[in-house]
C-alpha cells in the first residue's frame, strides 16, 4: 500500500477475533486473506469497503493478501473485468504482489475433490430439471423431499459424473449435489447444486471445460488451496457458512480456514446493485460505467475522487455487524478533507460577467501574487494576470441585493481576490435588461487585496482577467438520486435526479489551467474541488468535472428528511 489512512484502524469484531487467533497460536499465527471479485462487472464503492478490509487486516498483523478472481461462470464473465479489478484495486493502493489467482486455476483439483465427494456417498448427480429442483426443495416453513436420483450408486455417479465432464449431456440435463439434508432448516444444506452444465468457453480456459462449479463449492476449496487462514464475507454469505464448513470437513484439504461475516456499505442516494447499475448503463440514464455519477470505482475515479478519501472514508464507518445506511455526506466529507490538504488552488468564472474597470490603464496589464495552497506552505505561489477587463461570478453582483447580499452592487465596495479593492459605477444591460457588464472603478492604492487606510470591505471575490482567460466547459454533478433510499423503491428509477448533472460553457480559466493534465484535481476557488476530465479534456479543449463542492449543500436536505422521518415515526406510535 503506497499511503496509509490517517488514524489506525478501531479495534473492530473481526481484528478481535484474529487478535484472538493470532494469540492462540492458531494457523502458527499466520493471518492469510483474499479479496475474490467475480469479473463479471466493475468494481464499485461497496467492494472498496471489502478491499481496504482484507488488504488492511493482512498488512496490519504481519500477512498477505491474495487477489483471488473468482471466475466460476463463463457466462457473464470477461477479460475486460477482471483488467479493471486489477486497475482499481492498484488504485487504491493496495498490492498483491505475485499472489494472482483464479479459480479456474484449481478447475483440476476441485473436480478431483467432487469426485472424492462421490466416492464418500457425498455427492450424487441428480437428473430433476431446474425447476423440478426448486421445488423439490420445499420452502422455510416446509421441509424438502428427496431428489428420487439421491441413491444412485458412488459407480453409477462417477460414471455420469464422467460422462459430464467429457460434454456427453446437454446443458441441464444432469447436476452434481451434495448430498446432505433435505429436511435441515437451512436451505442452502437441503442438497445445493456443486457443480452445472454449461457449454460456454471460458476467457481463460477455453473450451477446455463444460462443467464448472457452483461458487459455494469453488469458494472454500479455493481458500484452502491458498492457505487463507481468514475468509472475509458480506453477510449474505452468513446462511452459506453451514455449507462452507461441511464441504471442507468432508474433504482432504491443506487447511480449514474460518469464514467471518460484515455488512456490506450501503450509501445514501445511491444504489450498488450490478443489475440495477446495468440498466442505468443500458437505458442511457448515465454514459457509462465510468460516469462521474455512477459509484464505481472507475466513475469515483474520473469525478475525482482519491484513493486516500476513499481508503479513509472505509476506515471511518468501520465493520459492523449488522447491515446500515451510511451517509453520502461522509464520504464527500473524507474527500474534501484530503483534497483541501493537496489540491492547489486557481481561480475559475464559471458564469462570466464582464466587468471593466475604467480608471485602470487601457493596454496594460501585472501581475499578482496568489497562494498555491494556505493549507501547504510548500506548494509556493504562482502569478496570475491582471488588466483592466476582467470576469468575475455572475451571481457575485445582484442590482437590487437583500439585505444580507454582501457582495458586489452599485455603489458598494468589496475586494477581488490578491487584486484590488473595486466600487461598481455602472450598470450595462443588453435589450432584453440582462446585465452584461458593469463599469467599476479600482483603488490602486489596494494592491494585494488590503486598504492603507484600513478601511475594510464585507466580501472578497473570485476574478480572472478576460484578456489572458482559457476557455472551459464544466460538469456540474450532483447526486444521481434525489432520495436517500433509492434501492427501496418499488422502482429505482422513479428517483433520479433529473438535474443530476449541468454542463456550462464558455467558462474562463486563469491561464494557468491552460495545461492541465487529465486527471488533474484542483480547487477552483469559492466554487469547489474540479478534475480535468480523463477522456474529454485536453489543452485545446478543457473539460473539467465538479468533484464536490466546498460544503455540504445537501446537508440541510438529510437533516429534513431525518426529521420527516423522526416525526412520522412519533405518529405511528
């Protein structure tokens, strides 16, 4: 891991128990874990929380962990995927060294632990349909019955078993089961499926194999393979636990390692299901996977987002037991923590009014002394361009401003950032009465934004000079859902927002930004954190995407809706 997370990790349910382990001499005190994606998608902000997790834990008692692809279904699976796991988890820091595997790496021995499955009276190859199998399976409240194939003789499965492997049925014609209970109150020990029919090639193994494993049987053989001494697995997987231990203590494996169960990071306004994001992809709501909205590793990356706020963030809502809904407001707190540390500062207009300054020399121009970053002494300062024309924030000047509207109107005086004190004079409207200039008047005795006569002014603004200005355009993104809960609608889209995201152009740049590179993370000042855009933006066209803004604008909207929630609550009662 390249940078670690500002505090040491809180001494959660999980590091306590292999504390334990660990103490206990167990696995000769050596702590072992993988991270093991299915590379049939991106990776998103949930599987970051899995990944800083099994890499942090390694690393904090002394381990290693491996990156495990757990790549069982030909099907939905591609190279592309699992390229991306790869880029995302080096992203955030983490490494695996030369610990890269794959299930399909141990195909051979996990066929070989079926068939010794069978040769126990383990395993049975059944013959019912799908469908037949699920209701064969009975439900929560009713026991299942017996598949009538459950006693083949071990001679007549390993035959069919055989006969499967070497591409003799059709798909679903015959499965591999353990055979277990029928009648247990767990379903997933009522005989699961271990192994399917599929003629598919694999984007590893080709054609090599037509039988693959079902990920419950492919799992714990493949820790113990690896020697993981630590399965770390969202709570889903707390009900496939029974049937994780029972598999390996049938078989003659290298090592029983333990499975632990966390909740899964569910976030406000934002949903992580892979279906659901699909379909965001598909019917255009976004443009991609790496959209800057999306929750994605890839689309967190483009926005802007950081490994470190990230890696911080996974830190700061800790692992629990029990699942939760943990605040967007916390991860983009996490965000401008870091990048208020090292994003440099630069001025940007991102809705110009042009203001000329009339007592200014026509021609002439200097230049000002600007702080790269107060927070960093060391990043310096840099020069920015003044001259008689210049933009400042339309929404920085109002006509007629209420009475707590400190910043520019006629007659008022205030402050342009590292420049000089200005005073409007004049206001120029166009035809239609929209304002399209104002004529100031500047005190040159300001210089570097204080008065000799220690007068002082209500409010500082932003400028860039309109003669040395680069053009941008900006993405302004907000939240993608308008409600704080979106995966618990009926339908999930019924909640996007549909101002999720506002280009402006014709944006003016200080001349500095001019050779941004893509990528590149800064704070343009009053307004928020901005990354060039790593697709679009280039020095003859900048693009530059809102990261997050300087504050928490939808603060004040989750503290209603927590109200509304409190006091519809108190009425129910």
């Amino acid at each position: 891991m390249n940078e670690t997370a500002d505090k040491k990790p809180k001494l959660d349910f999980i590091r306590e128990r292999i504390t334990q382990d660990v103490q206990g001499g167990k696995n000769a005190g050596r702590v072992i874990t993988r991270f093991p994606p299915e590379p049939n998608g991106y990776l998103h902000i949930g599987h970051a929380k899995s990944i800083c997790l099994n890499f942090g834990v390694a690393q904090e008692f002394g381990g290693r962990c491996n990156l495990r692809f757990d790549d069982t279904n030909p099907i939905t699976e591609e190279a592309k995927y699992a390229r991306s796991i790869r880029e995302d988890v080096h992203w955030l820091g983490f490494d695996w060294e030369d610990r890269l595997y794959h299930a399909s790496d141990y195909f051979g021995q996990l066929y070989r632990y079926a068939e010794e499955l069978i040769g126990k009276g383990k395993a049975y190859v059944c013959s019912l349909t799908g469908e037949e199998i699920r209701h064969y399976r009975g439900t929560l409240s009713e026991p299942g019955r017996n598949s009538p194939y459950r006693d083949r003789s071990v001679q007549e499965n390993l035959d069919l078993f055989r006969r499967m492997k070497a591409g003799e049925f059709e798909e679903g014609a015959h499965v591999l089961r353990a055979k277990i209970d029928m009648a247990s109150p767990n379903l997933n020990m009522r005989d699961p499926v271990l192994y399917r029919i599929l003629h598919e090639s694999h984007h590893r193994t080709a054609g090599a194999w037509c039988i693959y494993p079902m990920y419950d049987f492919a799992h714990g053989q493949s820790d113990a393979i690896e020697g993981i001494t630590h399965s770390l697995c969202t709570l889903e997987f707390e009900d496939h636990r029974p049937l994780y231990d029972w598999i390996l203590d049938q078989l003659d494996v290298p090592c029983h390692p333990q499975q632990i169960e966390f909740a899964r990071l569910n976030l406000t306004f934002t949903i992580t299901s892979k279906r659901k994001l699909k379909l965001l992809v598909e019917e255009g709501h976004v443009s991609g996977w790496d959209d800057p909205r999306m929750p994605t590793i890839r689309g967190l990356r483009r926005r802007g987002c950081t490994p470190r706020a990230i890696r911080n963030f996974c830190e700061r809502i800790g692992v629990a037991k029990r699942d939760s809904l943990h605040e967007m407001a916390l991860l983009e707190y996490s965000l401008r923590e870091d990048l208020n540390q090292r994003a440099p500062r630069y001025m940007a207009v991102l809705k110009p009014l042009k203001v000329v300054l009339t007592n200014y020399p026509q021609g002439e121009s200097e230049e000002l002394e600007a702080i790269n970053n107060p927070e960093d002494e060391s990043a310096g300062t840099r020069m920015v361009p003044f001259s008689r024309v210049l933009y400042i924030e339309r929404d920085d000047f109002m006509e007629d401003p209420p009475k707590k509207f400190f910043r520019l109107a006629p007659g008022r005086e205030v402050r342009l950032r590292y420049a000089y004190f200005i005073t409007c004079r004049e206001v120029v409207k166009d035809d239609s009465g929209e304002v399209v200039e104002l004529r100031c008047s500047y005190d040159p005795d300001t210089r570097g934004g204080s008065a000799p006569d220690g007068r002082r002014v209500k409010a500082t603004l932003h400028w860039v000079s309109a003669q040395h200005a680069v053009p941008a355009s900006v993405r302004l993104y907000d939240r993608l859902f308008e409600k704080p809960n979106p995966a618990a609608a009926e339908d999930f889209r019924e909640s996007l927002n549909p101002n999720s995201l506002q280009v402006l152009q014709g944006c003016r740049l200080e001349p500095a930004l001019a050779q941004a590179s893509p990528s590149q993370t800064v704070q343009f000042e009053r307004l928020g954190y901005f990354v060039a855009d790593s697709l679009d933006s280039s020095p003859e066209n900048l693009v530059f995407n809102r990261t997050v803004t300087l504050r928490d604008t939808w603060a004040k909207v989750e503290k209603h809706l927590r109200h509304q929630a409190s006091q519809s609550k108190r009425k129910k009662r």
